[in-house]
RNA sequence: GCCGAGGUGGCGGAACUGGCAGACGCGCAGGAUUUAGGAUCCUGUCCCGCAAGGGGUGGGAGUUCGAUUCUCCCCCUCGGCACCA
C-alpha cells in the first residue's frame, strides 16, 4: 500500500460526508464530552508548532468518540485585535478582508492536517452576529454597575496608539510590540474583576485538574494579603492617615511614615508648611519622571519631608511623615508605616536620610550580621507585647487596634480591575452613547448590534478612526432622544474571548447569546487545550464573566473549564519558531512526503505534550519508519492463508497475543492518566516490533496476527486517522474505526507463567532468574541462591537475609 | 528577591504505590540485501575495562535490605511575578 495525500484526502472527505465531527447537543442517550482546543487569531498561517495544540486537541476528541461519547469539538476565531489593524495601516488593506482571508488558509491546514471539527459552529468573533453578544455582556456588566468609566493613569503604548490593560504590560513595555510603556491620564472604561477577587481566589481550589503552575500563577496575580489598616493621627490636622502593612507585629519600630506622591492628603498636609516648596518641587518631578524611571531594577530612594508629625497609635510617639517615591499608589492605601529595622526598602531609604532604625524583632535561630531583618521572630522593645513571637503578636496587636478604633484587619489584593476600552477600530464598538441632558446612556438592547462600520481611514492618529467617522458617532439619545455622541472605543479582545466556549452550544441563536438549559448540560468543558501564555489573562477573565454570569442565572456552574491542559511548545533549534528568526517548520513539505499521519504521530511522540520540544527531521523520519513496519504487518495478514486449527497457543502466539492484550491496557492508562501520547505511541511500537519478531521467530496463526494488528491500528486511530481507517477498510471493516469502541483486553490474557526477575546482592544485580509463577516464595529464594553466581559471591557464607519482591527482584544481603 | 516547574546516555525521552535505570525513537557501529545510492532487514550501542570487575540519574549528606523515586543542605536551567509594604 503506498501511504499518499489521496489517502489523507479520501478520508477527510469522508469524515467530512459522514459528518463523524458534527455534535447533535440535543441527543442524550450518549455520553457527552466537550472537547476545546482555544481558538486562534487568525494571523498568519500555521506551523507545526501551532499544528501541536490542533493535533492533542483532535486525539482527544477522537480517542472519547472511539470510547462512545457524544463529543463536541468546536473552532472559531478570535478575530478582532490589533494586529489585523496594524496590516491595514501597512498594507492598505482591510483589516475584515485581510482576518477573513487568513481563516480562509488556516481552515484548509487544520483540514489537510485531519483535525476535525463541528464547523456548522464555527465562530468569528468580528462578525455582527457574534459581536452582538459581547456587547449584550458589556451592558449586563454595566447594569450590575461592574462596567464602570474613571479617568485614571492608565497605560499607553506609544506606538500601538492605545492604551494597555495591566495583563499586557510585560516588564513594562508592550505586549506586542515592546514599546516602553507610558503612563497616561484618561477615562477609560473598566470590568469590576476585582469584585470577584476573592471568588476567583477561592475556588482555584475546587480546580483539581489544572495545572499546578497555572493556579499558581492566578493566586500571585490577586495577590491577597492579609493585614491592618491603621490610622495615624496627624498632629493639627483632623483627619488621620492610614496606612497598610502586614505586619503590625513591627509597629514599635515604626520610626517615620511615607507617603505615596499621588496620595490625596498631600496637598491639605503641606498647604501650611515650611517645606511646601520643596515637597512640590519633589512632587512635580517624580511626576514626570521619565516612564524609564518607574522599570530600572532597583532605583534610587528618594523622598522629602512634609514638616509634619503623625503619632503612632501604639506608643504615643511623634514620626515625621515624608513623600517617598517608592510607594505605589495603587496597592494600599498609598501611605505606610515604615520600619527601617525590618524593611530593606525603609532602610535604604532610613539610611539616605539619617532616620533612625529601631529593631523590635529578634530572629528565632537565624544569626545574621545584615542591619535589617525581613523574617519574622520574637518581638523586643514592643511594650507588653515584648516577648510574644511574631505570629501571635500580630493577632494581638490588631484586637488591641480594633479595640482602640485606630486600626482594622483587612484584605488586600494586588488584582486591578480590568481596563477593557482600547482607542482602536479592529474591535467590538462599546455599546454607550452620551448625551448633554442625560450623561452616560446605555444602548437598549434591542438596538444591538451597534455595528462597527466598514469603511474607514486607517491613520495611526492615536484616536480610533471611529472619531472620524461622523455617521457613526452622531446619534440620538436612546432616553431623551437629544443630539447625542456614540462612545468611539472599542473593547478589549479579551471580552471577546471571555464567553466564546459558551456560544458554540447554540451558534446561530439570534434571540440570546445561548440557550441556558443546553449550556447547563453541557458545560464546563471537559478539556479545554491551549498555551501557558493565556495562563493568567485569558483564563480569568473567563473565570470572572463565568461567575458573574452565573450570579445572573444564565449559567450554574461555577468554573467554565473543569480540566485544563497546557501544551508545550515546538522549538526549532533551541529557539521558538518564527518567521524573524527563519526557523519555522512549515506542515506543507511534511504531508506532501510523509502524509498527514507521520507528522501527526511525530508531533505526539516527541515527548510529553506539556513540555516544550525540540524539532527535529529525523524523529519524523522514525515516525514514517514505524508506520511502514506496521502497515506491512497488515499486508502480511491479508496473505496469510490461514487454516483453522484448534490447537493451544505455541510460544511465539502466546508472546503476541499477551502484548496485544497489554498493550491495549497500557495505552488506555496512559490515556487516561494525563495525555501520555509518548509513552502511549511508544508501546503500540512495541507491540508492532513483537509481532514482527513473532512472525520472524516461528508461525504464528492468522487470527492471533489479525488480532495484533487490528489492535495497532486502532490504538493507533485518534494519532494516525487516516491511515487507521484505510487498514481497517483494507481489512474488511465497513464503518468508520470513530464509530467503533475502542479495544478492550481481556485480564487472563494478561496472566505470564514464566517471568525473567533480577537477583540482587546488596542491592545490584548479579543475576537473572526465570521463576514459574505458581512457584512459593521459598522456592522461588532457594533457587536463587543455588545460582552458581551467587554462590561463588558467598563464598561459602550464609545470607543474613533474602527478600522476595513478588514478581520484581530476590535481594539477598551478605 | 518571591513563587512555580525541572536537571537521567551522543540526542528526544522511559521507569507504576521505593524494587533489574536507560523502554520507545533518533543517531552511531557492524553485518545482510543491492550494480551503486536510497530504502529495507538483522545485530550491537550508559561509561571505564581485552576480561574479571568497577562506576553511574546535577553535587553532598541521610533514611532503607534496596533510592531517579522519600528527607535535609547546596548548585544550575527554564517559566511567572516583581519597590505589593
């Protein structure tokens, strides 16, 4: 049989007729298993490493539909975003035609590829009817007063044009095109995500089947901490400032409080000092610092003294209050108390400007000769709490603040919330209209879409082409029918994605974005596939839509993908393939030589999926090889002449037929412990070479090689389809290998009369021995130590002790 | 700095709850077949050693009859976060 793209193609078609992928989500006598690969931006076309996701994601569906599941495994697009924008201002071509053309190739690719798809689901985030919904989600946020407008320093990339959430910050420049990142005061529209803090905290733990490193990567980005909030009284000035820490246990050594530059109090604190100037000056120049400035890994502390004296709570004590350029205004409340003795940065900053330093925590057991001390001890010079170890100090320190009203325990998180309005076209028009009488108007939901129109200037202006568009934005207030302003932002790409695996359940709805009762049944996805690179932005985001959609009843689950695997990426010498670098493996060349299959089962032979991997031509070529060894064990059964004897298994069958059965158990377990396409592959390898040995070795019948090679095949089906389906058929089979259960073995065919175990001496191996299996164990050690081995290694002593792992080793200790 | 994942032949990687380290594949070597090349088949391949033997899973200790696997310390690589009080 020559293994030729007409096969590939033969059976795409087929599939594609028999509609083997298309999901009846109404049918409930099967099983179902959702299957999603994460979609993809459609922006150039594929490589083999992309082929990787595609390819884990369709054995997975494939593999659950041999198993009898009613499998849903959808694709869309994510089809809104910057890139497609950035080409039209190149290129000069739209960034609709130029997304649509792109779908287009990739489509053909997953299909040449035999990855298949419900594509009567297909979904295309940038077309109306999608887009329609994610402006239905904005409203339903607004509604609930979680989509909110503030003017806030927000991040600007100077070249994209457009403002940046925090997730798109990396290292402080542009996720895309690695612009130093600035900070810009405008008002921009916001997702509450922080309202669901401590819920998408929380139940990261009900999520047994992610990865450790994802939910891990989520808790430091909410970041909570526990901690006081404590009030400093300032001396002549009513109100006091407060300040967070989480450690209250250091109160004592607080020698001097420092505030934020842009915290609120500044003003009102030097408006009568002496220092005024100065403090403005300072201010004025931190402020517009270079952005440069904010990134260098450890800048230089600097700060002013305000003139003023807060008093701490605790001990009556007058501290001076300064500005301090290294506090964050975000996190906290913009103001700390600072404890040089046991903050490097309070040190540092101590030290610069002649503070003192006062320790009030003594290490346990840590003898260190460095003048601050970050850890937690034992604390000294702390009035009555003297003495207390640190833990339990903090508890008491806050009842007493609580008690005295000058401070309260409290949360804190890192998490900011989601800055989702973006200056740019290529997106989902925010669906707000503004009005001089009435202010901030929602569309009404019956005049969604707000369509994004087509004809457009692309100018990089640093303001959407939306602005210049009058008919666009000239309309009428939705309440008071007055003239009236359509907000010109666009959303972010990741709402769009936010809520896209919910769609696919009833794509074509036109009445609601989907059918509740039918998402309830068949969500949270079973296995969701995709990059580490979405670990945290796009995986919460959805985590937070799902659970505020849940708290409105349109959905009553609490997560929306109960198991998450994270694929490693294909490497082409040592670096991640991209065209700049010109190390890109195209699939063209691989299926024009080897066919669909081989690069298919090398991408899942490479190693464990989760990691990243080196690609290499020749593993592929291994694979090729290994497919030829098999597909010629096939031919060798239609030959066989076969002859019906009832006789008992010879040797050589017997070692077949037990492969087989194993085989089939062991690749079942490594499918269903954790995607082990490697090791899965590499036995079914096994099982090929043993039959070829058996054959090699002595006669082996017709229907223990029929056997042995319909169960290499289809193990092999949801890796090598096409071929899979090809020997099946070659063989007689009529249906489809999907429609048919996947192997079963039978456990007695497991059972080994002679097994081969190691004799050890100390723990290293100083023989083999082949032990009958009903033998006892005191046979089994006697006739162990009879080996002429062994014997000549005792010289003559007797053991001290023999111990019998059953089936593995004999240790025998001199 | 903090958090996470890792470190096994020439290479990609196996090894279940502590039980024969190196499965499977690549590469390499020898042989068969072939006019030659390619392809295919067979054999060998952790290291040192002719051999007997010895050493060996980043390094060092420990627990154990026995450790890639468990405990402690250290080193290195990759990923994430990073002035978060």
């Amino acid at each position: 049989m020559d293994y030729t793209r007409k096969i590939d193609e033969k059976w795409q078609r087929r599939w594609e007729e028999q509609g083997i992928f298309r999901a009846d989500t109404s049918a409930t006598e099967k099983p179902k298993y959702y299957c999603l690969v994460m979609f993809p931006y459609p922006s150039s076309e594929l490589h083999v490493g992309h082929a990787r996701n595609y390819v884990i994601g369709d054995a997975v569906a494939r593999y659950k539909m041999m198993q009898g599941y009613q499998v849903l495994s959808p694709m869309g697009w994510d089809a809104f975003g910057l890139p497609a924008e950035n080409q039209a201002i190149k290129h000069k071509i739209h960034p609709k035609e130029w997304t649509l053309k792109n779908i287009r190739r990739i489509t053909e690719q997953m299909q040449s590829w035999g990855v298949g798809y419900d594509w009567q689901r297909e979904i295309t985030t940038c077309m109306p009817e999608y887009y329609r919904w994610t402006q239905w989600l904005f409203l339903q946020l607004y509604r609930k007063g979680l989509a909110y407008r503030k003017e806030a320093l927000v991040n600007w990339c100077s070249s994209c044009k457009t403002v940046l959430a925090n997730e798109q910050v990396i290292s402080g420049e542009c996720e895309r095109c690695s612009t130093e990142v600035e900070q810009r005061n405008l008002k921009q529209w916001f997702f509450r995500i922080t309202d669901y803090a401590e819920r998408l905290l929380s139940d990261l733990d009900i999520l047994d089947e992610w990865p450790e490193r994802v939910k891990t990567m989520q808790k430091n980005w909410i970041g909570k901490s526990q901690g006081v909030e404590i009030s400093f009284p300032v001396e002549d000035v009513q109100e006091p400032i407060v300040c967070f820490t989480t450690r209250v246990d250091t109160i004592y050594g607080a020698t001097f409080l420092a505030l934020s530059w842009e915290h609120p109090r500044v003003v009102e604190l030097i408006k009568d000092s002496p220092h005024k100037e100065e403090v403005a000056a300072f201010v004025e120049r931190i402020k517009n610092r270079p952005p440069s400035a904010r990134l260098i890994e450890s800048f230089e502390k600097e700060g002013v003294w305000t003139g003023k004296y807060a008093v701490n709570p605790m001990t009556g004590e007058k501290i001076p209050i300064w500005i301090a350029n290294y506090i964050l205004m975000e996190y906290g409340t913009g103001a700390i108390m600072c404890v040089p003795a046991h903050d490097a940065r309070d040190y540092e900053f101590a030290q610069r400007y002649s503070l003192p330093v006062r320790p009030v925590i003594r290490p346990v057991e840590t003898v260190t000769d460095s003048p601050v001390y970050e850890g937690e001890g034992v604390l000294v010079d702390s009035a009555e709490f003297s003495r207390l170890p640190s833990d339990q100090a903090k508890e008491k320190i806050a009842e007493r603040m609580e008690e005295k009203k000058t401070g309260v325990r409290v949360h804190k998180y890192k998490l900011r919330d989601w800055l989702i309005s973006r200056q740019r076209y290529w997106g989902a028009p925010i669906p707000m209209v503004y009005c001089e009488g009435c202010g901030e108007v929602p569309v009404p939901e019956g005049d969604l879409p707000v369509v994004l129109p087509e004809t457009v200037q692309f100018l990089p202006t640093g303001q959407s082409p939306l602005t210049l568009i009058e008919s666009f934005y000239r309309t009428k207030c939705p309440r008071c029918g007055a003239d009236a302003r359509r907000e010109t932002d666009t959303m972010d790409t990741f709402v769009d994605s936010s809520w896209y695996y919910l769609r696919y359940i009833s794509p074509r709805e036109t009445d609601v974005p989907f059918v509740t009762s039918t998402v309830n049944e068949w969500l949270p996805v079973d296995q969701y596939i995709g990059g580490v690179e979405h670990a945290i932005l796009h995986l919460m985001y959805s985590r937070f839509v799902n659970k505020f959609l849940q708290d409105l009843g349109y959905v009553s689950f609490d997560e929306p993908f109960a198991r998450l695997f994270t694929q490693g990426m294909i490497v082409k010498d040592g670096a991640k393939m991209s065209k700049s670098k010109g190390n890109v493996v195209a699939p063209d060349y691989i299926l024009e030589k080897y066919g669909a299959d081989t690069m298919r089962l090398y991408i899942l032979f490479m190693g464990p999926p989760e990691k990243d991997a080196e690609w290499q031509d020749e593993g592929l070529l291994g694979c090729w090889r290994f497919l030829q060894r098999a597909v010629r064990l096939a031919e060798m059964l239609i030959e066989h002449p076969g002859e019906a004897t009832e006789d008992a298994l010879n040797e050589q069958e017997q070692t077949l037929a037990r492969k087989a059965h194993l085989t089939i158990k062991d690749v079942t377990e490594d499918m269903e412990k954790s995607f082990q396409f490697n090791t899965a592959i590499s036995r079914i390898m096994e099982l090929v070479n043993q039959a070829h040995k058996s054959l090699n070795e002595g006669y082996v019948r017709k229907s223990v090689l029929e056997h042995a090679v319909h169960t290499v095949f289809f193990l092999l089906a949801p890796f090598t389809p096409h071929l899979s389906e090809e020997v099946h058929q070659m063989l007689g089979g009529q249906v489809s290998v999907f429609r048919r259960a996947w192997p079963e073995y039978q456990a007695e065919m497991l059972r080994e009369e002679r097994i081969e175990i190691g004799v050890l001496m100390n723990g290293k191996v100083r023989d083999k021995l082949t032990i009958d299996t009903r033998w006892t164990q005191d046979e089994i050690k006697e006739k162990a130590l009879s080996l002429s081995r062994i014997h000549s290694l005792l010289q003559g002593k007797s053991p001290k002790k023999v111990i019998y792992v059953p089936q593995r080793i004999v240790n025998i200790v001199a």
